[in-house]
C-alpha cells in the first residue's frame, strides 16, 4: 500500500500517525471481503462496524457524548478518511456521512440534542444524514424552498430535499428550511427530523454511478417541535456553512485515498506487465505519468493538511478548503484515468480496483460543491482579502 511518509509532514502530531496506523491495519483485517450488492445492507452493516471499534467517536465532538475530543479534529477526520478510501469507498462513504450528518449538532446543538443523538452516532447505533439540496437549490443555497411554519410550539415543514446521502436508511435528518426572519440565505433553520416522524416520505431513491443510499425526500405537513431546531432561528445558512467547512476538507482527503490506491495498483501493474520483452515500466511514457501521478497527489496532499492543520489552529478555512477540495478531486480524477489507461482493457473490467475507483471519484468532483463552486468561492475570498 502507499508509503505514510506524508504523516511526517509538520502538520501532524504523533497521535496522527498512531491512528492512520491502527485504522489501516484494522482495514486490512476488517475491510477485504466484497459487501454483496445490498448496498443498504452493507452501509449499516458498516456503520456498526466503525462504531464498535470506536473510528465514529472521532466524527463528534464532546467527550461527554463518547466522542475521542470536545472539538472536532479536522486532521483526523482527514487522516480517517484517506485511509478508509484507500481500502473501500463504501466504508469512507459511512464515516462521512456520520460526521456531516451530525457536524450541526456537534457544533451549535443544546446538551439535550446533543446527548440525544451524539452518542448513537458515535456507538454506530443511529444513522446521520444532511439534507440541504432541492431540486431547485443545490449549489444556490439561497433559492431554497422548502419551508419551515411556526405554529404554537412546532414548526410545519413542506416541501422537498433531494440527493440526499443515506436517504432511506438513516435514523435522523438535519434538514435545512427557510423559516423566513429574513430574506435569501439569512432566513434559513437547521432542524433535527427523525426518520419515523409523521409528514416525512422517502418519496424516491436515487441510483448513482457508485452506489450507495441516496434519496429524494419529501415532507408535508411534518410537525417538528420547536426544541428540535439547531441553534438560532434564521441562522441556519451559517449552520450549514461551518458544517460544509469541516467536511469540505475531508472529502480532498477521500479523494487522496482514491488516488494513492490507483497509484499502488498502477505501480504494481506495471512492474509485472510484460511488453515487447520488457516490462510496462521500463517504457519512458510509462514513467513520465507515473511522475505526473504522483506530483499531483503530493501537491493535493499538502493543500489537504494545510486547510486541515489551519482549521485545527481555529483559522478560517472557507479558501483553503474550497482550494484542497477541488485541487484533490479533479487530481485524483486525472490520476485514476491515468491508471485505468495503464490498465489497458482490464482497467475498464466491472469490479477491478481501478474501474471502481473511476465511478467512486466522479461523484466527489460535484458533492459538497462543484468544482466550478470551489472556483468562486476561492475567487470571491481573494476579491475580499484585497478590500
């Protein structure tokens, strides 16, 4: 597998590298066998998984709700989510979703949401899920339409969400609606819906080109009670932004494990193809992409751990984050092509690694916002800094 030496960089301290060597070795053991194709199955199977052996303790934040620390480490996060996506995508796609499903309540719920729902995240005993696209709105947050009425005690919620990770399968939703103290983004709320609450319908699951739960949801007339709102009224875009700001980062780290794995699976290929008596890798085209292959992941990896490391320092990361995630992402892209092109014909072979790393990357260059969003968001930040 792919050498660790990266874990030396000055941005990690040595309980960095004891995990990203305990969880890979727990990978080996543990995420080696093929799933099957029930992808629902498996997803909660996994979640079970990561939970009894205490990786989900690191995707919350409060030691009192079993969580590893009191404030989120972004660098573990990352760390965790490198190595998950080097073994198995599915296995990255659970751990994420238990940290952005709940990132919301870990960082602007009360003691009572917390309690109430951190602990189960943590134990691998409830599903987290993050339900902010529409139809409508996904990368435009501001053009949200569904909506969030206060009557008495409760709020009445209506309208649809849709691309929705884990949608069908999870316990709990934190679902974004407009409740309308404000126009545009500043008239947003967060609330905690369960998943057996009255008025909410899996109206549709969605398939995608790498499997896994994703749903359309749709709620009519659903009565959340007022106590289930996180954090203050109005102020639920800039829930979603500090969440999106601490996941943002870790999906330029899944991305990292995607392309160290096709590197390894490359570099071994070529060393072993035979080829006009020589090998794949005597050839000088052969090598200048592997040169290529591996600068770029590199390059990725330092703007990953420079966002993760500044984020840890309690700096603002909206810039650097949106730089390593699509940085990572569309490297990572260019590099799993790469090595489905020194595949030859078995790289394009339904279920070879490098064939599955290519659907697995595609999604990850659109979620949690495009790339051509990372462009503005990089932009609009530099246009600020030089008021």
């Amino acid at each position: 597998m792919s050498a660790s030496s990266y874990l030396s960089w000055p941005f990690f301290e040595p309980r960095h590298q004891q995990l990203a060597a305990q969880l890979d070795q727990w990978a080996r053991s543990n995420l080696s066998h093929c799933h099957g194709s029930d992808v629902d199955l498996a997803c909660r199977e996994l979640v079970v998984q990561l939970g009894q052996a205490g990786w989900l303790r690191h995707a919350i934040a409060g030691t009192e709700y079993g969580a590893n620390a009191d404030q989120i480490d972004t660098r573990m996060i990352c760390v965790i989510r490198e190595t998950l996506a080097r073994h198995n995508g599915l296995a990255d796609f659970a751990f994420a979703m238990q940290g952005l499903g709940s990132g919301a309540i870990s960082l602007f719920g009360d003691a009572s949401q917390r309690a109430n729902y951190l602990p189960k995240v943590a134990q691998g005993q409830a599903i987290a899920a993050f339900a902010l696209s529409e139809p409508e709105a996904g990368s435009d947050v501001a053009a949200m339409q569904c909506a969030a009425k206060l009557v008495g005690d409760y709020y009445e919620l209506n309208g649809e969400k849709t691309w929705i990770s884990n949608g069908g399968i999870a316990d709990f939703y934190v679902v974004f609606a407009r409740t309308g103290e404000q126009p545009g983004s500043r008239g947003i709320s967060a609330f905690i819906v369960d998943a057996d609450n009255p008025g909410l319908d899996i109206a549709e699951r969605i398939n995608v080109i790498a499997p896994h739960p994703l749903a359309r949801l749709k709620f009519t007339n659903c009565r959340i009670h007022s106590s289930q709102r996180i954090g203050v009224a109005g102020q639920g875009f800039k829930v979603a932004m500090a969440t999106l700001d601490v996941f943002r980062t870790s999906v330029a780290a899944a991305a990292l494990g995607f392309a160290r794995r096709a590197m390894d699976e490359a570099l071994s290929h070529v060393k072993q193809r035979n080829m006009f008596g020589k090998t794949l890798a005597d050839f000088q085209l052969t090598q200048a992409k592997l040169a290529q292959m591996a600068t770029g992941i590199d390059s990725s990896a330092l703007l990953t751990y420079r966002a993760a490391w500044q984020r840890d320092q309690g700096q603002k990361v909206t810039k650097e984050a949106a730089m390593a995630k699509m940085a990572a992402t569309e490297t990572a892209q260019q590099v799993i092509d790469a090595a489905v092109q020194l595949f030859g014909g078995l790289g394009v072979v339904s279920e070879m690694p490098v064939e599955r790393l290519y659907r697995e990357i595609r999604a990850l260059r659109i979620y949690e916002g495009a790339t051509e969003v990372q462009q503005l968001i990089i932009a609009r930040e530099l246009l600020t800094e030089t008021n």
